[in-house]
C-alpha cells in the first residue's frame, strides 16, 4: 500500500505537515510558559517594589522593629490568593507568614541565601517544594543604614495555575494539529487515491496493450491532466488497433501478391516440364512466366523501398534531369497495357520544360506507380489524362494525372498516403506504393496532392521546384557548414 507516489507523499508532504504542526505546537507551549512564568515573576517583582513605601524607614529599623512591621504587612496582606507572604528575621527564620503557618528555618531557601549576599538584596528561584509542588519565590532582604540585615521578605507563588495553563494551550494546539493532521490526511488521501487509482488502471492498460489487447480501454474520471493522459493512452490504443489491422491486411495483400503470380508461373513450369506444347502454348506460358515475374519483382522492389522508407536509407542520386524524359518513359512503358485493357491514355507532350534537380530513377519510379495506379482504378473504356505544365507563379512543374476512375470516399481521401492503407480491398495492390511515391516527392521537396470524388474520378498532382543554380548552390554550402570540421576538411581533400 505504501508504495511509489503514496510512499513519496507521506514522506514529503504529510512528513513536512506533520513536523511544521510538531514544531508550532512546541513554540506555543514554549511561548506560553515563558509568558505565564514572566507573568508570575512581575507580579512578585511588583510587590517586592513596593516594599518601600511599605517600609520607608527601614535604614533606621532594628530587627525587632521590621519584625512587628513585617508580620503587620503580611496579617493584612491583600493578594492571599495569588501568593504568599513571608516575613524572615535576621536570625534567618520564617517569623510570620499572610497564611497564618512558619515554615521555619529559611536556610534551606536558596533565593533567601542569595538575596543576603547579593548588592540590591534581590534574588528569584523557580523549584518545588518537598511536597513535589512548583514554586516560584522572590525575596528582598531589608538591610539598615549600616548595612546589616534585620530581616527579609518573601513572596511565594505557586506554578500550578501557569502549568495548567500551559497544559491547556498545548492540549489545545495538539488537538488543532491533530485534527489539521486528520484533515490533510483524509484529503491527501483522496488525492493520491485521484492519481494512484488511474495511474494503476493506465499501466494495467498499458500492459494489455503491450500484450496486443488493442481493445483495452481506460475510463477517463477527471478532466484535467490525468483525463487527457488517459485519452492519450485510449487514441494510442486505437491506433496500434487499426495499424495492427492495416498490417495484417497489407500481409495478407502482400501475400496474396505473391502467391498469385507464383501460382501462375509454377503452374506453366510444371506444363512445360511434364511435355513440350506446341508453339502457340509455349509462348502464352512463357508470356505469363515473363509478366508475372516481372510483377513479381515490381513488387519486391516496392517492398525493398519501402523498408528503406522505414529505416531511412532511402537515398536520392540527386543530378540536373530533363522531367519530360521520365515522364515520356513513364506513359510508354504503359501504354500498351492500356491498350490490352481497353482504356484510353492520353498524354498532352509539351515541347520543353526548364531543368529540375532530381532522381531519374526515383522520379520514374513516382510517375510509374500514379499512372498505374490510375489504370488500376479505371474501368474498361475509361480514359487517363496525363499533362505537364509550368506554374509560372510558384516557379515550378506540376505533373497531373487524372482518370475519370471509380475515385474515392472522402472518408479515405485524407489516409491514402499512409503506410498500408489501401481505400480499395477488390483492386490488386500492396498499399505502400503511394506512401513511398509520396516520400520520394517530399525529398525532392515537392508536393503530392490528390483530390477524388466518388463515381467522378481521381486527379493526382505532383508538384516539383524547377532548378536554380544559385539557391542550389546556397543550400550545398549550408549543407557543407553543417557538416563536422572533419568531414569538411575530407571533402576538400
């Protein structure tokens, strides 16, 4: 139970609470004796200043005279209940008190002792009395004109009221103290139980999911830190749920990318293997053998980059390139696949285009997969528009593919670009050409925009900067100040 955050509070802050209240009630009780005792000790002191009016010739008295003087002053003695008067001969012994009893000798009474010997014949004690009682006594000794004591008067106070009141204000503070204790106690408690609780529920749930249980859930008690924690952990569930899906569909689609050609290509393997058709035959199934194994690699090819993507060694061989080269290639590499499908590929060649700073390969790579991808999503008698233009505003080159496809939901529109995802599940493809193609663009610092509408058709425009020497030039030695010291030093080598 006490563990972690409960541990830590207790130690911190119920530990601090405690000794600040501890270390209060000490300086009240503290502060409350030192108050009543001072008071006890002016209100002795007091009557023993005022001993000179009682006394006023007393330079000139004899022992026997402050004797009678004395024991009048204690007989009418006015504040009896407050203290006691005590009339002490020079002989040293109690002679008279305001309560009527002696005590006798007053050699055993130190302040009486100390006030004989001292210059202004004052003297105190703080003690108790052999019945175990606390005391506070003052006495001033009377001493005549050529210095001899002819007696000396006590006062004596008992200290059981000032104890009982430092007894009460203490019992008080602690009372106080302990019901602030109470009170800090059962709100910390609520508290801690207010983080505890979700935070045990959070790592349960954490663990689960750890497991693969995506559809753990946490219950979200308060709106504040904690609640917007727990949203955190319940939107990263179900991400790690629909990503755990997307891949699982993505193996599946991989999978079956796979097996389909290699399905066909085994199966005419076998056919040639088992007897040599005739020609017609021989060169359907090696047609099959060279299509599919040339998907096949396609595809292997797709899934080499992207694990690159993934781990980031996708590179660029950057180098100044013609665009309307690659484009060219592009739509006729698949131009008589449209043909065979019976859709139409149209391609608005322009005479020229400026100079761009890219991959010949990679870019290839990009427009291979749009336009594919556009034929894949086209009906028979469909038409696919590819056109090339020069956004004079923007100082770049926009590729635009359009078909007048089957399009997309808008509800898909905004993930077609993830990793794995795939808007289609009855058309062919792995799902991570996209989101390779639009990476590439991105390293060529450009743009791949998409904009579909269902039963309309899809249009896909890529967006490259056409190239400057002079910015490409700034770049690169922004490039080389951002290198080590070292690696520069290497490269101008």
């Amino acid at each position: 139970m006490f563990k972690g955050i409960t541990k830590r509070w207790l130690i911190n802050t119920f530990g601090v609470v405690l000794a600040i209240i501890i270390l209060l009630v000490v300086c009240l009780s503290v502060s409350v004796r030192s108050l009543s005792y001072s008071t006890v000790e002016n209100a002795l002191t007091g009557r023993c200043e005022e001993l000179d009016s009682v006394f006023p010739d007393y330079i000139s008295y004899s022992t026997t005279d402050f004797v009678d003087a004395a024991s009048a002053y204690a007989s009418g003695f006015g504040y009896k209940d407050e203290m006691e008067v005590q009339v002490i001969n020079s002989a040293g012994r109690v002679v008279q008190t305001s309560t009527g009893f002696t005590t006798g000798d007053a050699s055993s009474m130190p302040d009486y002792r100390e006030a004989i010997q001292s210059s202004d014949g004052f003297a105190k004690y703080n003690g108790k009395l052999s019945s175990g009682e606390k005391i506070m006594a003052v006495t001033r000794a009377i001493k005549n004109e050529q210095g001899d004591v002819v007696g000396a008067v006590r006062y004596v106070s008992s200290l059981r009221n000032a104890d009982f009141r430092v007894f009460l204000y203490t019992l008080i503070a602690s009372v106080v103290g302990l019901i602030i204790i109470v009170v800090v106690a059962l709100s910390g408690n609520y508290f801690i139980r207010s983080i505890v609780k979700p935070v045990r529920a959070m790592s349960e749930t954490s663990k689960r999911i750890a497991q693969g249980d995506f559809s753990a859930k946490i219950d979200k008690m308060y709106d504040d830190e904690i609640g917007d924690l727990c949203d955190s952990i319940n939107e990263m569930a179900q991400e790690l749920d629909a990503s755990e899906k997307l891949k699982n569909d993505f193996i599946s689609r991989v999978s079956h990318e796979l097996r389909t050609p290699l399905t066909a290509i085994k199966g005419w393997a076998e056919t040639m293997q088992y007897g040599v058709p005739d020609r017609i035959t021989l060169e359907k199934g090696m047609s099959v053998i060279v299509k599919e194994s040339s998907r096949l690699t396609s595809l292997v090819e797709e899934l080499l980059d992207f694990s690159k993507l993934q781990s980031g060694r996708l590179t660029m061989q950057m180098e100044r390139m013609d665009i309307l080269a690659e484009i060219d290639e592009a739509v006729y590499m698949l131009k008589e696949r449209a043909l065979s499908e019976g859709k139409h590929l149209l391609y608005d060649d322009p005479e020229e285009m400026p100079i761009i700073y890219g991959d010949h390969n990679r870019l290839k790579q990009v427009f291979l997969n749009v336009i594919d991808n556009a034929l894949k999503y086209t009906p028979e008698g469909g038409m696919i528009g590819v056109q090339v233009y020069r956004d004079y505003k923007e100082n770049t080159i926009k590729i635009v593919v359009a078909d007048n496809g089957c399009g997309i939901n808008p509800e898909d529109l905004p993930k077609v670009k993830d990793k794995f995802y795939k808007a289609n599940q009855k058309i062919n493809g792995s799902g991570i050409g996209l989101a390779v193609a639009d990476e590439i663009i991105k390293m060529h610092k450009g743009t791949l925009d998409i904009e579909s509408s269902p039963e309309v058709g899809t249009t896909v425009t890529i967006t490259l900067p056409i190239y400057n020497e002079a910015a490409m030039l700034d770049s690169d030695d922004a490039v080389e100040e951002a290198l080590p010291t070292e690696v520069q030093t290497q490269k101008k080598k």
